[in-house]
C-alpha cells in the first residue's frame, strides 16, 4: 500500500504538469524532459525508480507518444522477486507490447516459473498476461502448466486459467483436446464465477474442435440443463441479484452454450425444450437483465432443431419486444425476426400491424429495418392492406426516408401486382406522392405497363389528367402524364373506356394542350420533359387538328433554344406541322405495345437481341417502311436510353423518334451502287433537304454536312432494324432546284447479285419441331458482307402462330434483317417462312461468322423460345 501511494506520488507531479499545459507543444516538451529522464535512469540501471519510471510510461504510452524504449524494463522488473515489482511489471507488459513483439519471446521462462510460484497471487498476475498478450508459441510452451491450473485449488486461480485457456485453444485449436476433460469439470462448480468462465470454455471449445462439441453432447447435455434450471428457480441470492434476477450474466452463457449443443442434434434439442420454454415464460421483461435473457433465449430456440409451439412462444415474445419503449429493444426484435421469417414466415404474420407502426417510428434505424422486415412479409395475399398502409405513410414521411419507402413500394406493386388497375392506380398514388424520389425505370416500367393494358388506356389517362391537375412538381408524375395524354389525348377528350369506378370528367382539346404548354413551360422540368411534351404536342397536333396552329405556335418558340436538342426538335416538328401534313398522322400514330418481357429482360442487363417482325405483324406505312409492333423502349418514350448509343445531332433522331427505326448505314464502297430505300427519303423530305447528294456520300453524311456536324448517325449496337439502308449515290453536275422528295420516291428493293462464288446450303438449327437452313451469297465487289437467306420448316403437326425469329452478333460483326415473309409456319413441312439477313464482318479473313438465335412462335396458344448458337459457317465468310 504505502508503494503505491509513494508510485502515486512520484507520477502525481508528472500528471500535473501535463494537465497544466495549454498547447499540444507545451504538453510534448513536457513529455520529451521526463522520457530523457526515464532514458538517463536506464542508462544508469537505476533500480530503486525503475518501477516508478515504468509507471510514468504507461501514462505516456496512454497519451500517445512512442514509448519502446521502455519495453525491457517491464522484463526486468518481471524477473524481480518482490510481487510489487511483478505487478508494475506485468502491467507494462500487458499495456506496452503485444503478441507480434519479438521482445515478448524473452519473458516465456518468467512466465513459465511465475505459474509454478507458490504465491497465488503471482501466479494470477502470470495468467492475467497470459490471457492477454499470449503468442501460438508461447500457447505452445505454457498450455500444460495453464491445464494444471484448471483444478488448483483457489476458485480465483481456476477462473483465471479458464480464461487463460481460451485464449490458447483460438491461438492453437490443435490443443483444443486437452482441456475437454478439465472444462467439463468445470461445469459442476458451485462457485458462480468459476462457473461462468467454465461454461465459456466449452463454448469455444465447441466451436474450434468437433470432438469437444460431440463429448459435451452426450455427457454435459443434461447436467446443462439442470444447472440452468437451479438457476431459474433458485432464491434470491443478494451476491447474484440483479433487477430481481439471479445471475442474469451466467443465464445468458449457460443458454448461448445450449444453443451450440442443441444445433443440429435432435437428441439435445429435446433435452432442452422444457427448460427454454421454463425460461422464456418465468423470465420478467420489465427490466434489462430479463429482456437480454429473453433475447438469448429466443435466439436459442430460434437455432435448435425444429419445435413448433417453441418458436410460436419465441416470436411472440419478440412481438412484445416490438411494443417496448426502448429502441435498442425493438432494433434487435426486428433483426431476429429478420431470421425468424425463414423459419416460421406465418407465426410472424401475425405481429405485421405493430412491424408497420415501426415503419413509422421517429428513429431512422428501426423505421430501416422495419420496412425491409415488411417487404419480406409481403405475400400475393397481403400485397394490397400492406401497399395501402406504406403509401398512407409515404404522405406523411419524412423527406429523408421516402427515397427508400418508394424504391420498396414500386418494387412491391411490380412484384405482386394481381392486376393491372391495381397496378396503375397505387403507381400513380406513389408518382403523385413521391414522383420525384421514383427512379427512372420505374416510371420507363409504369409506360409499359400502361401501353399493355389497352382496355385501361381512357382510365389512366383521365386519373393522370386529374393528378396532373393538383400537382406539377413531381417530374415523373409529369413525364407519365404528358406521354399518356400524347399518345391517348383523343380518349381523354371523348371520354372513352369509362369504367365504373370513375367519374366522369370533361376535358377540351384545348386543356389537354394547355396541360402540356404548361409542363413545357414549368421552371422545374428538365430536357428530358420538355422533349417528351413536344414530341406530345407533336402528336396532339394531328389528333387535335382545331389546336394545330396553337401546337406550332408553341413549337416554333423553341427553333432559337440553346439546348441544341430543343431546338432540333422544334425546327423538325414545325416542318412536319407546316409541310407535310399529309403523312403526319401516320407518322405520329399512337405507339405499338411495347413488350413486357423484352422490357424486363432490358431491365435485367440481358444481352439486346435483334427482333425483326414478321410481315403479318408489321404495320405498313405510305412510305414503304415497316414498323415493328414491339419497338424498343426508346421508340415508345421517344428519347434515347441509357443501353442505347445516343445518336449524333443529327437528322436521324426525328425518324428514329418517330418511326422506332434504325438508321445505320452500311459502308459505302467506290464503285458500288444501291437503290434508294424510302426511310431515308422521308427523312429527307422531313429535314426539307433537297438538294442531291455528291457521289457516295450517304444520309448520314449529308444530314451531317447540313448541321455542320461531320460525326455519322452511330448505330445501335447489337440491335438490327429492318429499315437500316445505304441510299443511292447520286452525281451532280452543279446546283440543283429544291425538290420534295416524297413526290417520287422509288419503292424498288435493292437488287442483290451473287459475286460467282458458290457456298454449300448450311443446316442452322435443327430441332425436334423446328428446322433453319442458310443460303449464302455475296453482293460483288464487297466480299466482307454476307447475304443470308433463312428459310424456317415446321416438323411438327401443329401450326405455328406469331413465328419471331432474333439474332445477335458480336461487336466485329454487323447484322442486318429484312422483314419474314410470314409470321405463321405451317404444319408438317406444308409452307415455310423465308427472312432475309446480312451480315458485314470487319474481320473478313481473320474471323469467321458466329451468332446467336432465338426463336419465339406459340403452339396451341402456349408460348415456345428456341435457342442457340450458330458456328458452322462455310469457310471464306
């Protein structure tokens, strides 16, 4: 005693003159005068202060500052006799170094004798440091002298050596098997805290070694449970007492060591359930102590092998945990429930009203975890009451929170979505709550869903007038609503599709335009808004031919725009309004419906496949071009996508905006000729450029020349169009008069000729029902382009109906489709549906073709997808 108030002494004076400095460099000057004191009393081996110098060092390693000098010291003073000395020691040992020191390899024979001193408080001090700093080496070395130990006869002693001991087995698991007899011995102690570290023991021991887990099985099992049971129904005992509960700390190991035991064994498990059940139902939850028990004792019963009422009683308790004022409480009631689902998903159904309250709760953490708990629960039976209580509260959440109560929301409604009615109108509750939190492809996913459900199309667009109607603000509201009343503006003023849960509403042509002048106009809509409202005004112009000189009015505000793709659109459309009112209603025909599952697949990151449609499902239009009727989400949004290359300021946006085609072009060889194709013509007349072309310059050329820009219309990549053509060159003498080139378009399909080379018939694809045979030829003069002839025969009995055939290539590779001469294959070899395909390989000689196919038809009204890869094609390619 009167060392340590004289230790107390000599370091109050540093401490004092530490704490006295007002600067960060006053207080280092400090600390470097005493470490050059403490270095000079090294120096001199001064022994009679090494124990107060150490002292000081602890203090100033606590600090911060490098105290290594130090270290041997903590060695020497160890090596003393005198036990004031070991303890300075010692705790400079445990405070100064750690395992990875080479220093700490000195002090194993210290150590070593220290465990056999017969001083018991020696030895303490030696097992307090090995438990703390101890090495795999020095595990190794001292492992026996810590097993004898186990059974010394003081409890403190035995405490400590069972703590010790644990330390060694996670340092070396291999000598896990040499404390399995006396760890068992440990769980008959009487003494509490023997008990607890004994119990500890052989919960690690379980975990690093099978054996240990196999010998507690089956001879600790029951002798556990008994314990545990002393210990519930023991009476009050004031050196255990806790909150009214005896020994909560050796409750909560005894159960965590039971849980081991009963994982995976049956046997064990119902050893243990009357105890757990004694346990879960006599323990009080009004104090911590007793829900920490409870807890464990859940996790426990949650993680043996399977009873039924057990887990009933276990979630019911963490209900009650949901309904506690404490939020750590409830934070870990939602995280095991979270494990609980996928054990018994109903018995946690039955606490989905209190889960919701938590959606709402004020902490940020628990309202996280809860909505992620609900959107677990959801089920096709619960969708609706569950999806009606998250947008109730989406209206009143805070701003922070409704990015992720939207995201689960959308994600709950496309998940389980019984029907579509459904689908649209909580859709449009989440847009008009929320619209500005809705990612991009959810509202792209609201578009398809509503181009689908054409019966619904007159309902959505008056509910999206309506909510257009009390608030602007929510940009994806805005963009949904002024797509649908483009495209359905007509049903919006006639009122049709009414059903019987709506009323009705009267709405002029002129408020459906005021409608989109506003949206145009707002100060908060983005590029993407104001393009998709022009492309709508573009189409109300021909749907509202009263509105049209309105329309163009608006339009024409725009030619001097800043915003290059503004100004484009507004120059294109005015001339589609002003002069070629002939084919503008064609041109601006609602879209086709777009497919879901190619919208999904897009979704998912899938690889774009070419779709070419078969001319029974194309759509003819006046100037020869085929419209496919499922056209990419680019086509029906009129905007480019993200998975789609952008194409180049030019005139190509307008027909790939308005017609859902392709205008890449293929290469122009010297020399070579080609038939112009009509697409390209209109998008001429469309731009108002009459003038001929040079010699073999193509469209995308000449529209670039005419903006000043020199980058060609990129193509979509991986994606082939029935519509991608070169135009004909065609040579000039001088200037020429403006003409309009839709008043003699050639409608002459290119001729194609073979170059004399003759490639052997190949069998694409052949399966069961279905066979593909390939006919190759060149176009001369350009042999790195292929000409396929694809010709389909159906071997089976049954016809075959809405026959689409996909193809994709790699990048070196550029395809082409025609479109099929029928979209309907009949029976048993009877007829057979021809596709033409080219085929333009920049690696020609070095590479040889290969592609990927897809077939898609329906039989019996069931749909049918073939697929597969095509490599075997004739040499020379």
């Amino acid at each position: 005693m009167l060392c340590n108030e004289y230790l107390l002494f000599q370091c109050r004076d540093m401490i004092r003159a530490i704490r006295a400095c007002k600067t960060a460099a006053e207080e280092r000057a400090v600390v470097r005068k005493e470490c050059a004191a403490i270095r000079a009393a090294i120096n001199e081996n001064d022994q009679d202060y090494r124990h107060r110098n150490l002292a000081k060092l602890m203090f100033i390693h606590m600090l911060g500052y490098p105290t290594h000098f130090g270290q041997m010291e903590c060695l020497k003073l160890i090596a003393s006799s005198g036990f004031p000395e070991k303890r300075i020691g010692y705790l400079g040992l445990m405070l100064l170094l750690d395992e990875r020191q080479e220093v700490l390899m000195l002090v194993t024979n210290s150590l070593k004798q220290d465990l056999n001193h017969s001083n018991q408080y020696i030895v303490g001090l030696a097992l307090c440091a090995l438990g703390n700093i101890c090495s795999a080496e020095m595990a190794r070395d001292l492992a026996p002298e810590v097993e004898r130990l186990l059974q010394f006869r003081d409890p403190n002693i035995r405490k400590k050596a069972a703590l010790c001991s644990i330390r060694i087995i996670k340092k070396v698991p291999e000598l896990a098997e040499n404390f399995i007899n006396p760890a068992a011995a440990l769980l008959k102690e009487k003494h509490h805290g023997v008990l607890i570290t004994g119990v500890q023991l052989c919960t690690d021991l379980c975990k690093v070694s099978e054996d240990a887990l196999e010998y507690f099985r089956k001879k600790c099992t029951e002798g556990l449970v008994k314990t545990l049971k002393d210990v519930v129904n023991s009476p009050y005992a004031p050196e255990y007492d806790i909150a009214g509960i005896t020994d909560p700390f050796l409750h909560i190991r005894l159960l965590k060591l039971l849980r081991e035991l009963g994982q995976g064994d049956a046997d064990a498990s119902e050893c243990m359930n009357d105890i757990l059940a004694q346990v879960a139902t006599k323990t009080e939850s009004n104090k911590n102590a007793g829900n920490a028990i409870l807890y464990e004792c859940v996790e426990t019963i949650m993680s043996i092998e399977d009873n039924g009422g057990l887990r009933v009683l276990a979630i019911n308790i963490l209900g009650r945990f949901l309904s506690n004022r404490d939020n750590n409480i409830r934070y870990v009631a939602l995280n095991m429930l979270m494990k609980a689902i996928t054990v018994d998903a109903q018995a946690v159904q039955r606490h989905r009203a209190t889960i919701l309250e938590c959606v709402k709760d004020s902490d940020a953490s628990i309202r996280k975890r809860a909505l992620e708990l609900v959107y677990v629960l959801v089920n096709e039976s619960n969708v609706k009451p569950l999806t009606k209580e998250l947008i109730d509260y989406l209206e009143v959440s805070d701003e922070e929170f409704k990015g992720d109560l939207t995201a689960k929301i959308c994600s709950i409604v496309a998940k389980f979505s019984p029907e579509k009615i459904w689908y649209i109108d909580q859709m449009l509750k989440v847009l008009s709550e929320a619209g500005n939190f809705v990612k991009d492809e959810v509202w792209h996913a609201v578009i398809v869903v509503i181009s689908n459900a054409s019966d619904l199309h007159g309902y959505t667009v008056r509910a999206l007038y309506r909510a257009l109607q009390l608030s602007t603000e929510q940009e994806s509201l805005v963009r949904v609503a002024i797509w649908c009343i483009g495209e359905y503006g007509d049903l919006l003023v006639n009122n049709v599709g009414m059903i019987d849960v709506e009323d009705p509403i009267t709405v002029t042509e002129s408020d459906a335009v005021d409608v989109i002048e506003i949206a145009i106009k707002h100060h908060t809509s983005d590029l993407t808004t104001k393009a998709m409202a022009m492309v709508a005004l573009l189409k109300l112009s021909s749907r509202f031919p009263s509105c049209s000189e309105r329309i163009k009015d608006i339009v024409v505000q725009y030619k001097g725009s800043l915003v290059l793709e503004l100004q484009q659109r507004s120059i294109e459309m005015n001339s589609i309004i002003a002069k070629h009112q002939n084919i503008r209603s064609t041109l601006v025909e609602r879209m086709p419906v777009l497919d879901e599952a190619t919208f999904i697949g897009k979704r998912a990151g899938s690889i774009q496949a070419t779709v070419s449609p078969s001319a029974g499902a194309s759509i003819n239009l006046p100037n020869g071009v085929a419209k496919p009727t499922a056209a990419p989400l680019v086509d029906l949004l009129d905007l480019g996508s993200d998975d789609v290359p952008a194409p180049s300021s030019s005139g190509g946006d307008l027909l790939h905006d308005l017609l859902g085609v392709d205008l890449s072009t293929a290469s122009t060889q010297s020399g070579v000729n080609h038939a112009p194709k009509n697409g390209t013509n209109v998008l001429l007349d469309l731009l108002s450029i009459g003038s001929p072309t040079q010699s073999g310059q193509s469209v995308s050329d000449m529209l670039s020349s005419s903006q000043d820009n020199k980058t060609p219309v990129s193509p979509l990549e991986g994606l082939s169009s029935p519509s991608s053509n070169s135009i004909q060159p065609t040579s000039s003498a001088g200037a020429a008069p403006v003409i309009d080139l839709l008043d003699g378009f050639s409608s002459n399909p290119p001729k194609q000729e073979n170059n004399g080379t003759a490639y052997p018939s190949v069998v694409a694809f052949e399966s069961g029902n279905l066979k593909m045979v390939f006919n190759f030829s060149k176009l001369p003069g350009n042999p790195q382009t292929t000409v396929i002839e694809a010709t389909f025969t159906n071997l089976s009995t049954n016809v075959y109906s809405d026959f689409i055939f996909q193809a994709a290539v790699p990048k070196f590779l550029q395809l082409h489709l025609d479109p099929a001469s029928g979209n309907t294959l009949p029976a048993s070899g009877n007829g057979s549906i021809t596709q033409t395909l080219r085929v333009t390989n920049s690696q020609h000689g070095k590479k040889s073709l290969v592609m990927r196919i897809r077939i898609a038809y329906k039989m019996n009204n069931k749909d049918v997808l073939e697929e597969g890869q095509i490599s075997n094609f004739p040499r020379g390619l």
